[in-house]
C-alpha cells in the first residue's frame, strides 16, 4: 500500500494520469460534437428541403402508407390532368464506398428540385423510406433500407400506397410518374403495380440495378425488385428516360437494357441531354423538358 502511494505522489505518474485523464475527456468532447454535427446535419437537410418547396408553394405533409411513413410536399390544385408524381433518389446513402451513412436524406435533393420547378397544378413529392422522418422514430428504418433494400417490395408498396392517398386528395383520376436516379426504379416497379399510370419520366434512373453494380464493381442490392424486370409489363405506358451526357454515375446502358428488355419500344424513349451530370444542371432545364410530349403508342 505504502508503495502504491509513493507512485502516485510520483510526478511522472501523476503527469500520465492527468495526461490519460484529458485525453479521455477529449475522446469523450470530440464524439458529443461529432454526435451534434450529424444532428445539425440533418436538421439543415430538412430545413433546405423546407425551404426549396416552401419557395415554390409546396406544402409539407408526413403520410404512411404502411411499413414507413414518407415526407411529401405537394400542390394538390384540381386539374384536367394526371398527378404529377416525383419520387426522390438514393439520397446520401454512403459516406464513402466503405461506410453507410447513418440517414439517407439527401443533402441535394433532384427530385424536389424538379418537383419545384413544375408549375402544373397538381404536383406531389415525395420522398424515400428513412429520408426526412423516421431514422430514430420507427424501428423499420434500419440501414438495409438505403442499401440493400432500396426497392425492397415493402418500399414499392408504401410508396404507391402513399401516392394512392395523394390521387385522392387531389382529386385526380391518374398519375404520371417522375423519378431521380433510384426514384427512377421506383417509378417502374410502382407503374407495375397500377393501372391508373398514363406516363413515366425519369431522370438519370437506375432502371437495372444489376447491371449498374457490376459494371461499378459494387455489391448486388440483394434484397431489392429490379425495374428491368417489369419493363415488359410497363412497355404500354409512354415513357421518356433523360440521361445525362456527363452522367458518369449511371450512364446510358442501363437505360438502354431497359428498353430492349421492353419488347416493344414505341412507348420507350431515351433522350440523352447535353450539359448535365449526374446531379447537376437538371433542374435548371426541367421546366423545357418536362414540357416535351411523351411518346404516342396507342
């Protein structure tokens, strides 16, 4: 005991315990800030999707449509015309190849921007499982679902089920669909599972999800639907799919495996845009392209 006491009264003992001691403190300061700085990541992440739809007269609205409930934002005037849906992308599914990222919700949210420039009276937004609400509230949100699962049949039918309260509160007998990137697949494999779709858009879209991670080298999305599946039984809904001339995210391939795997293609456009990248650029000329006529295929 008495020797215990003489190393501790040491100086060179005392100076590695309050070295141990400070270095522990500061573990424990730098994780609690990096802990807040997600949090007011995500805030500002909400806070700028709030303000892009709030600037463009869109109102907010949480609907679930059974396993998640999905931020909207919407403009539900009546019209002559279909719903205008827009489904969001991916959102910030990884941190980096090696690292998911604890909360999907897009730091730049394509969809929304689209969904902002559209002037049509009957616009709806809507956003992907986990992105806004959910992560920390509802125990289904678990990383699976903005990686492997993305598209799982779950994602599929909530969102359609969710789309499905909007036609409704809108007033609308149909729906035209528009999706960013993933939002693209889930455009398609929602179109699969109606019969009130009367035209699919989409834009950068990840419409063979199989394709795309093996030419990228990136494991398979194994518990996800693949929307080249169902291009056949969608092949009557006039279609466009905007791929980007600089995207070197997705590409063109995909969208043409998709469309030779339709059988017919008369309702199946590719249209390649100039001056736009994966992410980039879409929404300053989204108000021209969405203003094109969908293809004729009756």
């Amino acid at each position: 005991m008495r020797k215990t006491l003489v190393e501790l009264t040491d100086p060179k003992a005392m100076r590695l315990i309050k070295r141990s001691w400070l270095l522990g403190v500061a573990t424990a300061v730098l994780f609690s800030l990096l802990s807040v700085a997600g949090c007011a990541g995500v805030d500002y992440r909400l806070e700028n999707a709030h303000r892009l739809a709030r600037d463009a007269g869109l109102t907010p609205q949480i609907l679930k449509g059974g396993t998640f409930a999905l931020q909207t934002y919407h403009r539900l005037g009546r019209s002559t015309g279909p719903l205008r849906v827009y489904i969001e992308g991916d959102g910030f599914a990884w941190i980096n190849r090696g690292r998911i990222s604890p909360n999907p919700t897009p730091h730049n949210p394509v969809a929304l921007k689209l969904a902002a420039s559209d002037h049509s009276p009957a616009v709806f937004y809507v956003g992907r499982p986990c992105q806004y609400v959910g992560v920390g509230s509802n125990r289904q949100c678990t990383k699976r679902y903005w990686t492997s699962h993305r598209f799982a049949p779950e994602v599929i039918e909530t969102t359609s089920a969710v789309i499905e309260q909007a036609k409704k509160l809108a007033g609308a007998t149909a729906v035209e669909l528009v999706g960013f990137s993933g939002g693209g697949a889930v455009a398609v494999l929602v179109a699969s599972l109606r019969s009130d779709v009367v035209g699919i858009r989409t834009v950068a879209g990840n419409l063979d999800h199989v394709t795309l991670n093996q030419q990228k080298k990136v494991a398979p999305l194994t518990g996800s639907l693949n929307a080249v599946d169902v291009a056949a039984k969608v092949s009557v809904i006039p279609q466009v799919h905007y791929v980007g001339v600089d995207d070197d995210i997705v590409g063109d391939i995909v969208a043409e495996v998709y469309r030779n795997s339709a059988g017919r293609t008369d309702c199946i456009t590719v249209r390649r845009v100039s001056g736009v990248s994966h992410t980039e650029g879409w929404d300053d000329m989204w108000r021209d392209l969405v203003a094109l006529p969908l293809p004729n295929c009756n």
